[in-house]
C-alpha cells in the first residue's frame, strides 16, 4: 500500500487508490478563526502549553460529543479518549487488547490500514463476508461456535457499519440489533469504526452499534479527518471506562498526548457549529455528486461480467472483475495507463480478493474520476480479450448500455461536459459552488 | 507517572516532577508566522493537505538538517523520519526492533517514560550503572561479554548521552569514542535520544554518538519539544535507510503520518532562523538561572549524606538520599505538604532508585524552585528524624551552611529577592529580561 502511494503521487497518476478527503472548499472563515486561536486569548497559551492531558483537551471533548450527538449516540466524557488520528485509535485498540496469537473477528474484506497493526501485534484475524446487508450475522454466530468449541474466545470483532472501507456496503438495522444481541449474551466485544456515517449521501440514517448496546460491549471510533481535516490528525475512541484507562497509558507510552496545536484548531472550528454543519453539507453535496460519476462511469466502461456495490455514502465502492483475472497484476498494467486503485488483496489477511479492487471517489474530481475508470476499464478489457485468446473463449462483451470510450456519461454535475482536455488533471474544484 | 502527573495538576501543587518546558518566552513575532502559515501562501494547502508523506515533509527535514548542524551533526533526507514527539520515536524504534523477550540495554537510571514503550514491547530491560561521566563503559563490555556467553545478542543500547534524563550527567568524550568502537566492533545498534543537547548551560559541546559513527550503528532521536514547543509533538528520527523504511511501516499503522499543522507551523518557525536562535538563547537563560537556584537551595535544605548531580544543561537533576529513606514512600507525605517529585524507581525496571528522585528546574519558576525544595527538604529531615527516633540514632544534620529554613539563598538572578510573597504560585516568568 506504501509503495502503491508513492507511485500515486506522480502528477500524471490518476488515484483512485487513495481514501483522502477533498478539503478544497474549507471555509476561509473558518481558516480565520483558526489564525485568530493561534494569537488571541486563550488559544495561544493552550496551544503553547507544553503537554495536555493525555485523554485530550475538554473542548475536544465537547466537539467529540457535539460529533457523536448527531448520530444519535451519547457518550459520557469520562469513556472519551483523543488519539492521533483514527489509525492511532485502531493501533491503541490492539495495542491494548491484543497478545500475540489472540483471535480478531472482522469483515472481509476490511480496512487495509488495520491489518499492518492486527499483524503488528501478531493477532490471528478471522475474515467474515458480508453481503448487501453488511457482515453476515449467521457466519459470525457460526464462527464463535466454532471457536467456542475450541475453547478460544476472540478479544474483539472490528467492524466498519456504515459504509464500510473498502465494500461500501451498510449493515442493516436488523443486523445491528442482532449483533448488540450476540455481543451481550456472548461477552463479545465490538469495536466500531465509524469515520464516515455523518457522509451520508441519501437513505436514512441507522443507529450507531454503540448507541444501541449503550457503551457496555461495544467501543467507537471517531475521527475528524473526513468531516474537518484529515491533517490535524485527531480521531478518538469512546470506550468503558475501564478499557479507556488501560488505552490512556498506552497511548502515553505511544506519543504521550496529541498535538495541543490540532486540537487548538478544533476548538475553534467548533466555536461555530452552523459554519461546520454548512462544511459538512457543502462536503456531502461535493462527494454524492463524484459517487454518481463514478457509478455511471463504471457502467459504461466495465464489461459485462462485472460488479460494484452502490455505497449509499463514504468514499469508496468495491468492483468484483471476472474470476480470471487477477487485480495485483492488473495494477502494474494500469499504472503504465497511469490509473491505480487498491487491489482486493491489500483488504484480506489470507489471500483473498484477488478479483477485486476497491476505487475511491471522494478525493478526485469528476472529470478524473470519469477518465480513471475509461482507463481501467480498457486495461481490463485487453486483459479479458488476452485471456480469451489463450483459453479460445469469446471475447469480453460492452454492456447495453455501452458508448465510445472516451464519452463522458450524462451525470448530475455536469458544467464541464465536454472540457475534459481544457482541465488540468488532479484539480479538484469541479464544483465552482 | 500518569496518576502522579494528575495529582500534580492541582494548583497548589509546586511539581518538580514534570518535565516541561517553559514556554512564556516564545516571541509574538514567531506566533504572528505561524498565523500567517495558517491562512495565506503555501502554508494553508500543505496545512489542509489531507495526509502528508509518512515520512515527513520536506521543509521539516530542512528544519531538522539545521538544528542537528547545531550538534556539528550531518544526516542525509533518507535517513530521516518526522515523528508524533520524542516519545513515539522511542515506541517506533521499540516496535520495529523488539520482540518479546529480547535484551535491551539501558542507562540506570533511565527516562521514566521510555519504560512502558520497552516492556509494552516485551523487551528484557537490563540497566548499567552510570558515574559522573556517564555510561560506564566498562559495565557495558562486561555486560556484552557474559551476554555473548549465554548466546544472547541485545537488540540495542538506550542512552541519553547528553544531561541525561534523570540524572543529569552527561557521557563524557572519551568514553563516547569509546561507546561507538564498542558498536563497530560488536555490530550493537545505539539508540542516542538526544531531546535537550542544545540546551547546555556551560561547558564545551560535545560532538554527538550519531557524528562519531557516521550514522551506521547509531540511531538518532530528536525532538522539537525542547527548543520549539512540546504541543507540536512533533519529533524525529535519523538511522540508517534500511531501518528507516522498516520504522517508516511501522508509523505508517501507528498513525498514518504526523500532523501536517504542526509541521507547518514548524516550517513558519525556521523560516527565520535568528528569530528561533534567539529564542533558544533565551530558554537557555531562563533554564540557567533556575538551575542555579535548585543547586543553592538543596544546598540550604537537604541534610548532611543527601547528594545531587550538577548538570550542566537540560531539565534535570538527580537526588540520592541517605538510605535510610524511601522516596516512593516520601512522595505521599510531600504531597500532603504540596510538592511533588518523580521517584527514582519510576526510572528502574528492576526496584532500584528507592532512595533516589528526580527533580525538574525547567518549568517552574525560580520563587517555586526554592520553596519545593524546601518542602522537600523538610520531609526528609522529618522522616530522618523518625527513623532516628526508632533506630536510637542522632537526628539528621543541616549542612554547614545551614540557614533558617524558608530563608532565600544567595542567587545571581534574584531581582525578587525577599518578594516569595508577593508573587503568585507558578508563575513562570521570573526572569523579566
């Protein structure tokens, strides 16, 4: 993944391998408010103060809490912790639970920035499918028999419930309330990641895990990174307390406290909170919009044989190729058409999901997005046709839908149809508003 | 540490425990860049950039190239890694080189704080004694020795060769060149964290581990902490490229990368380097004359078989008391007096340092230096008195230069001689100039 990124930052690389928010419409008034904390008042003396208190600042807390309370899901200061970033709370978790050899629950596929730090600290992680639903409740009951019957009890499940990285897929309320169920009749512990459920693009919002165990078995994830700003690198995590205070000396020993600079920021975005729930929608409106390009983008240039989730939110969708294909090879071929994307395999522990390849939509513009996947589709297309030569198989069909490469397909924002070659590549502002 | 640091938190508290810098000094002209770097030019794209390189950015490596040229120290930009602080340098180099069970060698007394990286890790910690010219190189080859015996090769040695935290001393030349021969010669990996070298008070510099070595069995640990400001938590690392990579895996799943705020905020800061030159030659006043008055007053305080380090830079300085005494035992009635300390085991994996604490001049002002050592100095005599009592032994003596207690010592910067009431509890701007 690492060297996948470098290779991405070539300025003729179109990513769709990365997970970046697109940050280009943060509010000058807000940056202003910012420069105003770094001088004036009480900002600069907490900003200056050499170290804080490991748990974070309160008005950290308090914006956590505002956060947290727009899903639905109240939290009680003292279950709240500050990391650095949500990659440090995911590493804070294992580094707190897991002892080498422990059983991880958790999807399949997940995360790929969370199998470096179950791997770090050496768990035996358990991948389960999910389908349209979200994490199949049956094969997770299935499997903890199983394993009871070995006698090994699993330290957590790690879950992405709603619009989960890399699927795109969103966990039924059903299946939530099923697996609250599971996790209190079997004292097994959750850890809910939930750094994109405020970019909700349609449907209606589901209740947090957390908020329907009531902070008893289940610990959330938090993150600014997707509704402020990803740089700050401020998430954190709402646990029992108990597990919190065991997770507030790890993180001492990790990086003692998180930037008193950052946090200074939050404060001061959170000062306004209309300002910050306009962001918030202006964002939305921004990545709906690019999520629309990409779904239509995929249905003129994939042929047929192929397959995405429809991501009712967040950042990314998840496309299944035909079974001969491999993705880790088929990236080598795209990066010479300058395209990436994340290749099924990063999101397993096992091998799994060589045919797959998950694609982000939020931190690239409509027209790169379009372009991109014409790209990948004309290299899986040439790979299909090879494989046909090979195996006397008739070659890859167009869909119905099908029209030149090249073409853009009809999308909702659509003020630059036509510009393509005009826009320089990897901006980022396709939505002058 | 962590529930000590709590209670010292309480106002009337005069905590000698912490070490913080004391930052009332840092210029409006720097605060006024760094508010400039928020919102216009470069400053605010690099800022909202979603996730800077892992490594680091670049102009931060600049930053770091000039401050080790301060220690005559040349490091090239592919050893260099940007760290959340000083502390998750020392957890990466724990994470990406130990594995349970594997020796670490270690100063005795060590940084308290770098304890719970080493046994989060597992590591089999063994502590050499150090004199008044530090590490004692001879207990170290006799320790490599009977290791090599058993057939165990330690992973590193941890050392903080300069003002050492807790003791204060620092590693003398000769036995520099005598450490780095000893890594050539047994390929033994050396950790150097290296936090407060820039912050010498008197003395000639010495040259560091790393620039005796040439960076091949030295691996470097800094930190802007010290010399910027400790809320940035931003640190570094330099070793050798291939370790470096491995480290930079390591950060990549502990928190993606380190806030792009604060580097920015860094960067806004060495754009003018007179500017933080002159701030560190202020810090440095500032942290002299506090020395100075914690040197003169445990003279007037501590009785007779009490004995300190005298530093000649950094925060520290390091107390042994008869050993009669026990300062883990000392530190719960100093605290009903309103003082607090680290006690030495805190600085121990092995229950050594109970006679032993250590004592921080650097973030309180000269006024609270004097009377938290008085404070303590009372404890001791009453606890000594105690014992005397039981043992049927002479009461403790006040050293020849005794003076009635509360009395102020002579001092060089005493403008506020004789004002210890007028002046408000923990202020830190003692030194108007």
């Amino acid at each position: 993944m690492r060297d996948l990124m470098a290779i991405t930052e070539r300025p003729e690389v179109i990513s769709l391998a990365g997970g970046l928010p697109d940050v280009s419409g943060f509010p000058p008034q807000m940056l202003e408010r910012v420069a105003k904390a770094m001088t004036d008042g009480a900002g600069p003396r907490r900003a200056r103060r050499p170290y804080g208190p490991t748990e974070g600042m309160a008005k950290v807390h308090e914006a956590i809490q505002v956060v947290m309370a727009e899903e639905g899901t109240q939290v009680d200061l003292g279950e709240l912790l500050v990391t650095t970033g949500g990659q440090q709370a995911i590493d804070l978790v294992c580094k707190t639970l897991v002892d080498p050899g422990d059983v991880v629950l958790a999807e399949g596929p997940t995360y790929p920035g969370a199998i470096p730090s179950f791997t770090a600290y050496q768990a035996d992680v358990r991948q389960l499918e999910m389908d349209e639903h979200g994490l199949r409740i049956d094969l997770l009951e299935e499997t903890l028999d199983q394993l009871d019957e070995a006698g090994i009890r699993p330290k957590f499940l790690y879950t992405i419930p709603t619009f989960q990285n890399p699927a795109g897929v969103t966990m039924s309320l059903e299946r939530r309330k099923q697996l609250v169920k599971i996790a209190q009749e079997r004292e097994l512990l959750v850890v809910e990641d939930s750094p994109y459920s405020l970019l909700r693009y349609e449907g209606d919002p589901l209740p947090t895990l957390r908020s329907l165990d009531g902070g008893n078995y289940v610990i959330y994830l938090g993150t600014f990174s997707k509704i402020l700003a990803a740089g700050l690198r401020i998430g954190w995590i709402a646990a029992p307390r108990a597990i919190r205070q065991k997770m507030n000396i790890g993180k001492q020993g990790a990086d003692l406290c998180s930037p008193s600079t950052s946090q200074v920021v939050i404060e001061a975005c959170f000062q306004d909170l209309p300002l910050w729930r306009s962001y918030l929608e202006d964002v939305k409106g921004r990545y709906q919009g690019r999520r629309d390009v990409m779904l239509s983008s995929l249905a003129h240039a994939m042929p047929e044989g192929t397959s995405w989730t429809r991501p009712e939110g967040g950042l990314f969708l998840w496309v299944t190729l035909p079974e001969a294909l491999d993705t880790t090879d088929l990236l080598a071929r795209a990066l010479r058409s300058n395209v990436a994307f994340v290749p099924g395999r990063a999101a397993y522990t096992d091998g799994r999901g060589g045919h797959s390849m998950r694609v982000n939509f939020s931190g690239v513009n409509a027209d790169d997005i379009h372009e991109g996947v014409r790209r990948i589709g004309d290299v899986v297309f040439e790979q299909l046709e090879l494989y046909g030569d090979v195996m006397g198989e008739a070659p890859p069909k167009r869909r119905a839908t099908d029209r030149p490469t090249g073409a853009k397909p009809p999308v909702d924002d659509a003020p630059e149809q036509g510009a393509l070659v005009e826009f320089p590549r990897r901006r980022s502002a396709e939505r002058p508003a």
